[in-house]
C-alpha cells in the first residue's frame, strides 16, 4: 500500500504497486465472512472478463488473514461527482464538455449491456473520472459490486441500488414478481444526465427517503429538466426517465444522441445555472 484514496462505510481504497503498475487496492473492512468473500469473488468474476476502455478493469484478488482486497486499474482523478464539482469551483463548464463526459459513460454502459452485464448501482458516484484534460475527459464504469450477469432477457431485481437512482420497477409492490431489465440502468443514467449538467448537485436536495421511496415507486417524482440544457439533452433525459422500462432507450440509442451532441455543441464556456430539484 503506498497512499490512501479514499475511505467508506465498508471499506478504503489503496494507491498500490502490482508487478511495477500503480493499481487501486479496494479493500472491504469486515468482510470476512463466507457471505462478504463470496460476494468478492463474484464481482472479480463478472469484471474479469470485460475490457473496454469506458470500463474499470481488475486484476485479482487477495484474500488472506487480513481484510480481502480487489486489485483494480488505478484512475487518475476521483469519482465523476467530485469532479464535476470542481469543475463548477474552478469556472464556467462548456456544454460539449459536458456531453463528452456523459458519452464516455454512456459507452461503457453500452459495453456492459453488450457483454449481457447489468450495473444496478449506476449514478455519478460510481462513475470513475480524470477530467484535468477538458478536451479528452476520461470516464470508467466502476463499483460493480451489484452488478448482475443477464442469464436470459429478465432478471430478479431484489430491489438493488440507491434510492434516488433507482427504477420504479426495482420496488415489486403490488406485483407478484420482480423480474426486470437492462433498462433500470438506463434510468439510472437518466439521473446521472442531471448531475452532469447540474455538475453534481445533489439529487432531490430536501426531500426525506421516505418522500423520494414514495415519489419513485408512484412513478411521480423525476429531476426538473435542466432549463439551461439543450432541447435534445432534455429530451434524452426524460426518454431515460420514462416510466415504462420499454419506452426508455438503449445505451447505443442514447451513445447515438450524445455523439450528436459532442458534434454539434461548442466549446464556448457557459456559465453553471443552479437547477430547481
């Protein structure tokens, strides 16, 4: 271990040395139980196989005496919401930035979807981020921890995730099954859309769990769509954030949208406008 990145609720993550390479140690604190290792192992598993540039790598595994680590490819920078964040302290943040940031994500999602993978945990937080380069913003799909191999076209929910982020379709109340899609991820993004425009404001600012639980599972509480946004983010928004897991668009439809973004935007800086929630 060589310097501390970072320190959660379960656990730190390490600056570290692998076979000459610097690489992100993450290291699960208490989770020495069969239950904690075998969910390890499952993750490290599920990344193995994947290689995409928009997507964190891993390398391993450690499991010994001590706390078990996962060996991961180190990123240069913070998560995509602590970035964003700086990046609305240090100054005006052009649109075409912003959407390059949310196509990078976008391509990655798209990956996963391909190789049959599906995040349920997605949102700016778990997103990985170099953004010193404004002209090539580095974004990783990471913290696959709830990630779920698609064995056929639905899958068992279990109402995974972060609330806020959460589709309606997660919460099986009143329904006698919980089987649903890839397309939970895509609400997901829809959500990440207005952290990346509002350069991570927080979700819902005010409101309890209990009224956000309330408001998602009614289908009635979506982010206000970002005034100062371009008509066709806002619209990619909202198709993200549909109620209908059917209505919503793949990653390569919303990967399609987000190019023609990049291309058409400026680079002329905007100033940030502070979005009602």
């Amino acid at each position: 271990q060589v310097q501390e990145l970072g320190q959660g609720q379960f656990g730190s993550v390490w600056l570290a040395r692998w076979r000459g390479v610097e690489v992100a140690l993450k290291e699960l604190h208490g989770a020495n139980s069969p239950r904690s290792r075998a969910e390890m192992i499952a993750e490290a598993r599920t990344l193995a196989g994947l290689r995409h540039p928009c997507v964190i790598a891993i390398y391993g595994v450690i499991i010994g005496q001590g706390s078990p680590a996962s060996v991961l490819e180190y990123v240069s920078g913070s998560s995509l919401r602590a970035g964003l964040q700086r990046l609305a302290v240090l100054g005006p943040v052009s649109g075409r930035l912003r959407a390059a940031i949310a196509l990078q994500a976008a391509r990655g999602m798209e990956y996963l979807h391909s190789r049959h993978v599906v995040h349920f945990d997605l949102k700016c937080d778990n997103l990985l981020a170099d953004l010193r380069n404004p002209a090539r913003p580095e974004v990783k799909i990471g913290d696959l921890g709830l990630s779920k191999q698609k064995a056929a076209t639905f899958m068992s929910g279990n109402m995974r995730g972060t609330m806020p982020w959460m589709a309606p379709e997660l919460f099986p109340i009143g329904r006698t099954d919980d089987q649903v899609t890839e397309k939970v991820d895509v609400f997901s993004f829809g959500i990440c859309l207005w952290e990346i425009w509002t350069l991570g404001e927080q979700v819902y600012p005010g409101l309890s769990l209990p009224a956000i639980f309330t408001g998602v599972v009614n289908g009635t509480l979506r982010p206000a769509l970002p005034p100062d946004a371009p008509q066709l983010w806002r619209e990619l928004m909202d198709a993200c954030c549909a109620p209908q897991p059917s209505w919503r668009p793949s990653f390569t439809e919303v990967a399609a949208v987000l190019k023609s973004l990049v291309s058409t935007l400026g680079d002329e800086s905007e100033t940030p406008q502070r979005s009602q929630g």
